[in-house]
C-alpha cells in the first residue's frame, strides 16, 4: 500500500478488527490518515489476532505526511509490521489505550527492528511499550527533542 497524498480517516469496530491491512508493504510519503480501531481480541488456537489501525506482513515505512492513529481493543496496536519500521520523516500520533488480555497492547510494533531518524512522533500506550521492536530500536542522531518515559515517547527531528 502506498499513501502518497489525500485524505484517508476510517474507523473501524470489530473484534480484531485493522484500519489499514495488507499482505505486503505500507509506505507513506504525503497525506493525512486518520485511523481509529476498537474491539476484542480473537483467539484461534496458538493465534491471537488484536485491532490495530495499520498492520503490514512486510516493511512500514513514512518519509512524509501525518498518521493519526489510534486503537482502543484489547491488545491493539497502532502500528503493527512483521518486518522493519522505518520512520524517516512526517508526523505521528499514535496512541493505544486497549487493555492487557490475551492480546498485549503496543502501540508501534516490529518483529524486526524499528528505525527513527527524522520527523515527529508521539507514541503512547496505556498498558505497555510505545515502541516494541523484536530486533533493534534505533533513535538517529540530530533530534531536537527526545523524551521517553516507560508509557510514551516524544522525538521530534
């Protein structure tokens, strides 16, 4: 999926429901999207499947534009990718405020690494790590603010 400009705002409520969902890549590289997710966790054997409000099985990358994103459901993610986070510039807001279940609630999250070297973010979660990345968690230098507490993380380049 790529966002290149526009205005994107979906809201969706459902059990493990996704906003943004693909099998593939998400790069943003302009416009503004607003995603709102609420609802249950879904067990299906060893499988849990929470809300998230954007949610790739490849790369997420921003270079330009604004995410608004927010997940309320038990577990929920705002940005959930299997492979890399880059964050090379535009503007995040993302916010979690879903519970601890059987679904563990992280507002950005990587099973590889995460990568942060331009732009502004503002990750938050009620219940866990604003930013989980299974590999490494990078913060490029040149920031001109950085603040970072157990629940958010502010950074702006």
């Amino acid at each position: 999926i790529d966002i290149r400009g526009s205005v994107i705002n979906a809201e969706v409520s459902f059990r493990g429901s996704k906003g943004i969902n693909t099998d593939g890549y998400i790069n943003v590289s302009g416009g503004r999207t607003t995603v709102i997710t609420t609802g249950q966790s879904i067990v299906e054997g060893n499988d849990t499947t929470s809300c998230a409000a954007m949610k790739c099985d490849s790369t997420f990358t921003i270079t330009a534009g604004t995410l608004r994103l927010k997940s309320t459901g038990m577990g929920g993610k705002a940005i959930n990718a299997t492979k890399s986070i880059t964050i090379g510039g535009g503007d995040i807001t993302a916010v979690t405020l879903g519970e601890k279940g059987i679904g563990a609630p992280k507002t950005i999250k990587s099973d590889e690494d995460i990568i942060v070297s331009a732009g502004k973010l503002f990750s938050y979660s009620a219940y866990s790590k604003p930013l989980d990345a299974d590999g490494s968690l990078v913060i490029g230098s040149g920031w001109t603010k950085y603040k970072k507490t157990e629940r958010f993380v502010i950074l702006e380049y």
